[in-house]
C-alpha cells in the first residue's frame, strides 16, 4: 500500500494493517476470486519494489516492441 508523501509512519502502518485484515476475509478473497483475481497485501516497501520491478519490465518491453503512443 502507498500513502501520499508526508504521511506519518504510524498512519501508514495502519492503513497496511486494516487493509491486511479486509484482505482476508473469506467475501473479500471470494469476490477477488470471482474477478480472476487473487488480492495480496503488501507493505509500503514491497509495493515500492513491485511497482519498480514492473515499471523496468514495462520500459524494456516498450523500448524492444517500439511502442509508441500516437
């Protein structure tokens, strides 16, 4: 989970845990599952670290596929 910049710690380790807890609950994960989707939660730095991950996965594939916006 990400907060907006200047979000006190305390605030956005409650935030991570709530949503944590709404996560798990079987109509949260059943109604995930009726999308195809599987909801996990994760902490402000390993969001950070997927989004990184993802945006250089993107960028290669963009930049070797010439992908262009017209």
């Amino acid at each position: 989970m990400s907060a907006p910049n200047g979000t006190p710690p305390e605030v956005v380790a409650r935030m991570s845990r709530e949503l944590a807890k709404a996560l798990a609950l079987p109509s949260v994960k059943s109604r995930y599952g009726d999308l195809g989707a599987e909801a996990v939660a994760l902490d402000t730095a390993e969001f950070r670290s997927l989004l990184a991950a993802e945006g250089k996965q993107l960028s290669t594939l963009i930049r070797e596929q010439k992908i262009a916006v017209d």
